[in-house]
C-alpha cells in the first residue's frame, strides 16, 4: 500500500508540474508532441488534437515534448524555438511556478485543518543570561541571528544546521504586545560528563548497552554493544529506572567511577573517569506545536508554509556546497518513497486525518523541492534552459543552438550519473 501512494504522490507532483510546461506552451502557440507521465515504454497512449497523452511504465519523471525544441527550427510555424523569447521564458518557468502553486495549495488545505506552529517562547531558563537580558515566555521571536523567523520550525531548522557553540553571542528581535524588541546576551554553557554510550530497553529492562561512542571512556574500557552494565561504585543495578535513580543521586562530575558489566556471560570491571561535554545553551524552549489559524491567517500562513519549504531547501544546498552535507546525505526516488512508505506507517495509529494531512505534509516538502531544483542553473534543468534564454533576451540574438544542446546532454548524462550514485546510497541505506 504505501508503494502505491508514494507512486500515487510522486505522479501527481510531476504531472502538475508537466501542466505548468503545458499550458504555457498552448497558451503561447507552441504544438506539444507529446504530454507524458513516467519513462520508459508507453503502457497507455492516445492522441488528441495533435498531442499525443501517454502513461508510461516507470513512475517516475514526465516530459511536455514540444515541437522543434531541441533542433535549430526557428521559421516553423508552432515550433517552440519560433516562439517569442518571453514566451518561451514563461514556458520553461511554468513547471517549477506550478509546483510551488501546488504546494501553496495543499499548505492552505494542511493550516486549515491542522493549524500553524508560531516562534513563541514557551520557557525561560531560571537564571539564565536569557531571562537577564529581558527575554521573557510569550514573546514571538521574528529574527534569530539575523535570520528572519516565521514558524517555530524556522528556528529548529536554523539551529540545526548552525549550531550554537560555546561563547556564541544570542542575538534575538522578538515581538510582545505588538512591540519589537531587540534582545541580545551571550549564551550559557552546560557541563555534562558522559560514559559514552547509549541504552536499549524501557525503565525495566536490564542496562544493555545499545552503541558505544567512539573516543569515549567506554569504548576505551572495551564496552561493546550488547554488553550489560550491573554495577556503578559497586552498587547493584538491575536496571534502567536503577541506574537512572543512582545518577540522580550521585551525578557525574569527573570523578573516577568504577564500572561493572557482564559480557558473553562473564563479567569484567575498570575505573573510568567520565569526558567533560561541553555545549552552549540558549536558555529558552520555544514553540514547535500547531496552534489553529484563523479567517485569512490560513491563506497567510499556508504562504508561509511553501516559504519554510523552499528556505529549507535552499539552506539544505548550501550546506552541501560547503561540504557540510554529502552525497550520501541525499535521497532520490528509492530515499523519498522509503520516506513517504515510513510516514504511512507511523501516521496510521493517529486516525485518518492526521495520515492524511502527514502525506499532504511530504506532498508539499517535495513539490517546492522539485520547483527549487529545477530553478537551479544547472544544464538539462529548467533554470539552465532558462540561463540560455534570459541571455538570449539580453543579446537579442539566441546563443548557438548545436553550442546550448551539447551543454544541456552533458548536463543531463552527469544527472543521470548522481541519480544513479543517489540510488545507490538509497538502497544501501535501506537495505
């Protein structure tokens, strides 16, 4: 089942975004060849009014095939190279402006129903530099180090992918009782001391070691992942709530601690000392649930869903351009329907509309995902095409058509070498 509705999803993203290229041709004289969903062999195929409407066997892709668009005929009546060069900008462009119409409508339809998630402070730390510098619960955060805040995901997504690291100055603008102010302090610091492992099983459940960090006391020790942990300073633990209640009360502060644990039936024991962890800390909590949208607050934050989208796209890019993020960090087809079949499954036990709104959700990430990649000046894309078109209109004369084809096939034959690469990584990761 969830093969079919990441199928069902994956086409009709496509097939919207095909419309765009469509539509725009029709409206511009242009004669589209063919209007396609999916690759490969045609399954289903029936010509109509010049246009032949096929179905073809992969699910994945889709193609609007105007007449003369990749040949030099410019004197041909209906060709898409003898069209105005506006007409074909417009044409080009549609597919990726379809797409974030797309996602803006299925936003509105996710706001009305679910609501939206405001930047609200819901906590401040007692004590803390925050609560110092007049940071206070209720107050909206819009901007967070210079970075303009809209949902509370805004935020998450920000502090994410640029961690707050230790004598970080917070820099805030925060909106309350419709004033802004602005609100600047330098972060605080926790001190944590860590063993170095992480634990599988409920509160009790025996203290079996789930991973062990690599670098930490732990693993130098010669813990190993299935171990079980039954005694700290020669205190019995039985279990998860035991070890939990024991360093509650005695917690960790860089003082040696004696470690017991059985491995493949017999047990073994060494004196570590716990690793300072050092992180900064904000000093807040800040709002990450949905609150119910109101009259024109549903259209308005149904934009700003689509806003959120694309912004997190483009951070995602830039991350990968700054080697931040990998290849192996992207997801393709195989990535994206795992994704989609995963939320299927753990969207089930929430009823019926929370499935659906969860799909709708993904629906609307990969919509204004594909209309951002297709807008990036990348040959065989839609903004590459575009590149040559806008410069066309600059020089008032169209760069060498044999030149611009040649480009656009080695862009695509490199596409088709990272799809492959992405699959791959897919399929591994998977699997």
């Amino acid at each position: 089942m969830k093969i079919i509705i990441a199928i069902i999803i994956f086409s009709g993203i496509i097939l919207f975004h095909e419309l765009g290229h469509f539509l725009l041709a029709k409206k511009n004289g242009i004669i589209v060849t063919e209007f396609s969903l999916g690759m490969g062999p045609r399954l289903l195929s029936r010509e109509y009014k010049g246009t032949r409407y096929s179905l073809k066997l992969l699910p994945i892709g889709g193609s609007c095939a105007m007449l003369g668009e990749d040949t030099d005929e410019e004197d041909v009546s209906g060709t898409f190279n003898n069209a105005s060069v506006w007409g074909r900008i417009a044409v080009v462009a549609a597919g990726p402006v379809f797409n974030f119409i797309l996602a803006f409508v299925l936003s509105v339809i996710i706001v009305g129903v679910v609501g939206y998630e405001p930047s609200t402070v819901l906590s401040v730390k007692e004590g803390s530099a925050a609560e110092a510098a007049g940071l206070k619960k209720g107050d909206v955060i819009t901007s967070y180090q210079g970075y303009h805040i809209d949902l509370g995901k805004d935020l998450y997504v920000y502090s994410y992918m640029n961690e707050l690291k230790e004598g970080d100055t917070v820099n805030l603008t925060v909106k309350r009782d419709g004033e802004k102010k602005e609100i600047s302090y330098k972060a605080d610091t926790n001190v944590r001391y860590l063993l170095g492992c992480n634990f599988t099983g409920d509160d009790s459940a025996p203290m079996t070691v789930e991973s062990v960090m690599a670098g930490m006391p732990l693993e130098e020790a010669g813990v190993q992942a299935g171990d079980v942990i039954t005694s700290i300073n020669g205190v019995r633990i039985s279990t998860s709530q035991e070890y939990q209640d024991y360093i509650r009360e005695h917690p960790l502060d860089g003082s040696p601690v004696k470690i017991t644990w059985k491995h493949e039936g017999l047990e073994y024991d060494d004196t570590i000392t716990p690793k300072e962890y050092r992180t900064a800390d904000s000093g807040f909590s800040y709002n990450i649930y949905c609150e119910k949208a109101k009259g024109l607050d549903v259209i308005r934050y149904g934009a700003v869903e689509v806003k959120y989208m694309i912004r997190t796209t483009i951070l995602s890019l830039k991350e990968l351009c700054s080697g931040k993020f990998g290849l192996k960090d992207l997801s393709g087809p195989v990535g994206v329907a795992d994704a989609i079949g995963t939320t299927y499954e753990e969207s089930r036990s929430e009823g019926s509309v929370m499935l659906w709104m969860n799909l709708l959700n993904m629906a609307v990430l990969l919509s204004a995902n594909l209309g951002v990649m297709n807008l990036l000046p990348f040959p065989a894309l839609d903004g590459g095409r575009l590149v040559f078109l806008v410069i066309e209109a600059i020089r008032r004369k169209p760069v060498n058509r044999r030149i611009e084809g040649t480009i656009h096939f080695a862009g695509l034959m490199l596409l088709m070498v990272l799809m492959v690469v992405v699959m791959y990584n897919d399929i591994v990761r998977i699997f």
